[in-house]
C-alpha cells in the first residue's frame, strides 16, 4: 500500500524542483496521486515538463509504492 502521506501532499512539499513543481501545477495537478493517472504523454505535453522531470516523478512515485 502506498504511503498516504507521501502521495497526499501537496506538490510544495514533495522533493522536486520548483519548475516540475510548477509544470504540474500549472496542469492543474496538486499531488503525486494525481501524477500517477497522468500518462507520460499527458505529461510530456505541459508546458516545461520534459523528460528529466518525467523520470523524476515516476521515480518517486515508485519509491512511495515500495515503501509500504
């Protein structure tokens, strides 16, 4: 099960850079919840948001999963 507090908070609080951070926000994306139903063509397609960003995030969604 995944760590609810990881994947609940807001953007702000998670360990990426203020760019992805605002990408995400700017596409109405507010947590790594919402990330993980996002494709990564979907992603890929907001404005700053590219491929270094993607694997940042992807990764991170990964490590919540593992975690519990």
């Amino acid at each position: 099960m995944r760590d609810r507090s990881m994947t609940a908070r807001p953007l702000e609080a998670l360990p990426l850079p203020r760019r992805a951070i605002n990408a995400l926000a700017r596409g109405g994306i507010a947590s790594l919840d919402e990330i993980a139903v996002w494709s990564d063509e979907a992603l890929l397609s907001l404005p700053q948001f590219g491929p270094a960003f993607l694997a940042q995030v992807r990764r991170l969604s990964t490590m919540t999963r593992r975690e519990h």
